[in-house]
C-alpha cells in the first residue's frame, strides 16, 4: 500500500485554504498512490515490494522548476500547477523517478 502524505508546511494559510490548492493536492495524492504500484510492477516485475510505502509530496511555490524527487519527497511547484491544473503527468512522472531509486 502506498501512502501519500502532504506537506504544505511551505505554504501560507490562504494558499491551504484555496480549492484550488485542495483541489490540486487531492488529485496529486491520488496520481501517487495509485501509480507506483503499476509503474513499479511494469519496470521491475520481480521485486517485491514493501508492504506500506510513504511518499511525501512536499508542495511550495518557487519562480522555476516543476517537480523533482529526492529521497521519499516529491516536490512539486505550486506555481507551475495552478497555472497548469491538468499537468498530472508531472506528478506521474515523478513517481516513475520513485519507482526507479526503490530498488
């Protein structure tokens, strides 16, 4: 099981309050739990997996940069997103850089 745990202690308390933040955070939660597994099934079919696996998606906004994964933290440019709600294939792109460093 994958849990998605979000940091948006970079944030103020307007942009936590923002639907449109809420909004975005949920759908990027839900891109990575529901995407390692398969990803990490396609690229590496014979490793097993842990039984729970925590990713933090630390959120903040920044003038450059989309997303990038270091550790079990993807962050992700708050930015970018709400200027480009429907790029989720960011979020999935930084859970195959995920999958890639698990094993």
């Amino acid at each position: 099981m994958v849990i998605a745990a979000t940091d948006l202690s970079a944030l103020t308390v307007a942009d936590q309050a923002n639907p449109d933040v809420q909004r975005f955070v949920t759908r990027a939660q839900a891109v990575a739990q529901d995407s390692f597994v398969p990803i990490h099934q396609l690229l590496f079919p014979d490793t097993q997996l842990p039984d729970t696996l925590t990713v933090t998606l630390h959120v903040i906004h920044q003038r450059d940069g989309i997303a990038w994964t270091s550790g079990g933290i993807v962050t992700l440019n708050l930015t970018w997103f709400l200027a480009h709600p429907d790029d989720l294939g960011a979020v999935y792109h930084e859970m195959v850089h995920m999958v890639q460093a698990y094993p």
